[in-house]
C-alpha cells in the first residue's frame, strides 16, 4: 500500500500569468505596513450538511495577493516584504493519508499541488502549513491578521494579533483595477454574454418546464468556460421579477410574461461579469412593457452620462432617480410631486426603486464591501474603477397604490462598465439595450 509509487512531481510548471501582478499587489500592500508582520488565510471547506462540503473557493483578498486558489493556505508577508505562502500539500502516501482522509486524501479528492509546484507557479516560497503555527508563535514584530476566515488560524495566533482595519484596507487597494484583472472582468463578460445567448435559446424548453431550466442552462456554460457563477442566478418571469434577489427559480414562464434575467459567470481566475436583462418571453413587448423597459434605459442612459473620473459615486444613482420619479409622476403613481419624492428627507419614490443603482465589481459580485464609506460610497470615482450600473423598477403584484396593469412588473438593465481616463468603456456592450434591439437580437438568436 506505501510503497511502488512513481514520482509524478512536475518540475516545468511555468509560472503562472498573474504571479508578477500579485507580487505587486503585496508590495502595495507591504508599504503600508513596512515593519509588521501581515497574515492573510484562504480559509477551508464549509460543511453543506453531514459528510458534504461545498465546493471550496478561496478569500478574495488571499487570492488577489498569491494568484493561489487551494483551501487551507495562508499567506505571510514579513516585516521586511519578504512572502511565503503556508500550503497543505499533495497527500503523502507514506503516512496513509492518501487512502484515510476523505477530506484531503489524494483517492478520496483528487490531486494538490505540491509544495513546489506552487513554489514554480506563484514564484513565492511555500513552506507546509503544519510549520505556520510555529512560525508565528516565534514572531516578535506586531501581527495583523485578517480574521474571520480560517478558525483554525484564529486559534493560535500571538495575544492581541488581529486586526479589524486590514480587511478595509485590502478592500480599498483592490477598488482600482489592474490591466491584468480588467482583461479577466472581460473575460468574464464574454462568457456571460454567450450564457444569455443560450438561456434565448432554450427559452422554448424552459416555457415547458420552469425558469430552472434557465437556470441550469446559464450553469452548464458559467462552468464550461469559468469556474462556475459569481452568484446565485436571478431568473425571475412574471411577478418574480418584481423581488430583487429571486433565487428560488422554480416558477413557470408563460407567453406574454417579461423575464428578468440577472446572472454572471465567473472565471477561472475567480473575477465574475454581473449583468442584468429583462426579455419578452414572447419576443415582442407590448407597448406597456415597451413604456417601462424605455423608462428605465433612459435612466441607465443617464446613469451613464455622470460617468468619469472624479465624480462623485453616488451621482450616478441620482441621475438615474431622477429620470425614474419623473417617469412614475407621469404614470400617475407617486403621492407628491417628483421633487418633493426627490427631497433628501423624503424618498416616496423609494417604495418601487426600491435601492441603489450600482456596485463596484470584481473578484466578488459586490467588491470591495469592507471600504470605508469615505473612499467607496462617498468617494469619488477613478480610472481603474470596475462598476455595476442597474436602476430599475419594481411593481409588487399586491401594491394597490397601483394600477392594476402594473403590478407585479419588474425591470432593471445592467451594465458592467469600466472607468477610464476621460470617461467610461461599457464592458456588455455586446447585449442589446434598446427595447427593439433586444427584439430583433432574440429574433436573431433563436432562429
């Protein structure tokens, strides 16, 4: 059982793509905490139920520094700069945990790297993880940690180690993009797009079953050309496009209704496309769907007119409020005047906008959450900046402050947009906007 087994250590790995861009990141990194020593985990599985696991996927943060994507590892940079990362290696026949470790045994669940195989792709040294608790027990600098995503990280850590601001600053460092992570972002919005292709296409199939089939068929390409999706998808026909997160998915989809299609693949480098659509499950709107669908390009439209360096981020939302008040005050809905709806301690409007009109986007669906409102929500936008534009409007199909023919209408369009020098790239510009584009593009695409 020990013995007889061929040496399979692969000596000519090349280093991979993202190892020099890393390694600048955590001199960035590095530079605002010179004589400190950093601690940053991947984190381990997560139980599902009983002997399950889902599937692993690492802490943003840890990836963006080492490129690295395997459970258990951690991250250390010393005071001086120097790195290593700390890895649970390949299984070791000699000791039997190939055979006995359901969890990490090579038999059970497939080949790890070895330590220096991870050494030669993410050219950083690479030491075993059962020597990461000795390490820092012996550190006699002052320790940050990232806490909160590895238990087993928390439990030995030096007294008083751990430090709240490290998981913000990593947060606001990753808010601006590099050119190797916009080209993973187009990546992923590539691969979205044809994913939105495929769900027209099946929309015949999923008129006999249900918006799962949707669902899986959005899967089956987010996982052949990704890793998997950046989120749960939103597949929402008829008044379940009217809840902003609908995941359940198990609704029909009937001739004549709108469907909400809210879905992003992410890549294999963990960067995830976040990308909204709302079709006429018959290929036309009528003109009522048409109406609404207008009001709120028109909004996006002028969401993305404030768009450019050194606005102010919330901007765009107000823009596109805006339009949308003004749009409901035509319909007859609001209470009061679009300005007094507008007013700063008012907000009527808000029962059917329901929230914001965006999020910066990246390795997570909403990146870059620990900032600090002053840098982030009340900062200003720069080139670098990867963001989700996405007002819409929401009719709840038992709001009888409504008229009968809008309840239970749901619409919201979103755009993945890059921030540049003098203005903005529209990253999903390959799927239509306009109301009689996206006619004529599931005309095209389903024939």
């Amino acid at each position: 059982m020990l013995s007889g087994w061929a040496d399979t250590e692969q000596y000519d790995l090349p280093e991979d793509e993202v190892a020099s861009w890393a390694a600048a990141r955590r001199a960035r990194l590095h530079d605002l905490y010179a004589g400190e020593r950093l601690v940053v985990p991947a984190g381990g599985y997560k139980q599902r139920s009983n002997d399950q696991n889902f599937r692993f996927r690492p802490h943003s943060a840890y990836t963006w520094l080492t490129g690295d994507q395997s459970s258990d590892g951690v991250l250390v940079i010393e005071p001086d700069g120097d790195a290593t990362l700390f890895l649970r290696p390949r299984s070791d026949r000699k000791d039997g945990e190939f055979f006995r470790d359901r969890v990490y045994g090579e038999l059970w669940a497939g080949r790890r790297p070895t330590l220096g195989e991870s050494r030669r792709r993410l050219a950083l040294p690479t030491r075993h993880i059962a020597e990461l608790e000795s390490t820092l027990a012996g550190a006699d600098a002052p320790t940050r940690v990232l806490r909160g995503v590895d238990r087993s990280v928390d439990a030995f850590l030096p007294a008083g180690a751990g430090d709240p601001e490290l998981d913000t600053v990593l947060s606001e460092l990753r808010l601006v993009k590099d050119d190797w992570e916009i080209g993973q972002l187009e990546q992923a919005v590539a691969i979205t797009t044809r994913g939105f292709e495929d769900m027209v296409r099946a929309l015949p199939m999923a008129m006999r079953t249900s918006e799962r089939y949707l669902e899986g068929v959005f899967w089956q390409r987010a996982r052949l050309e990704g890793n998997d999706v950046g989120y749960q998808s939103i597949v929402a026909a008829g008044a379940h496009a009217a809840t902003l997160h609908w995941i359940d998915n198990d609704g029909p989809i009937r001739d004549g209704d709108l469907l909400l299609l809210d879905a992003g693949a992410e890549t294999r480098s963990l960067y995830t496309a976040d990308i909204t659509r709302v079709l006429p499950v018959s290929g036309r709107f009528t003109p009522l769907q048409r109406d609404l669908y207008e009001l709120c390009r028109q909004a996006n439209d002028a969401a993305l007119e404030c768009l450019r360096p050194g606005v102010e981020f919330r901007a765009f939302h107000q823009a596109a409020m805006t339009v949308l008040v003004h749009g409901l005050a035509d319909l007859g809905v609001l209470p009061c005047s679009p300005e007094q709806a507008l007013a700063e301690d008012s907000g009527l409007h808000r029962r059917w906008t329901l929230c914001g009109s965006g999020h910066m986007l990246g390795l997570d669906v909403h990146d870059c959450a620990a900032a600090r409102s002053g840098t982030y929500l009340d900062g200003r936008l720069a080139a670098g900046h990867v963001l989700t534009v996405e007002p819409g409007l929401y009719f709840q199909p038992d709001d009888e402050l409504l008229p009968a023919e809008l309840r239970g209408l749901g619409m919201r369009i979103e755009e993945d947009v890059l921030i540049t020098e003098d203005g903005y790239r529209m990253l999903s510009d390959d799927l239509p906007r306009r109301a009689d584009d996206v006619e004529a593009w599931m005309h095209r695409i389903s024939s």
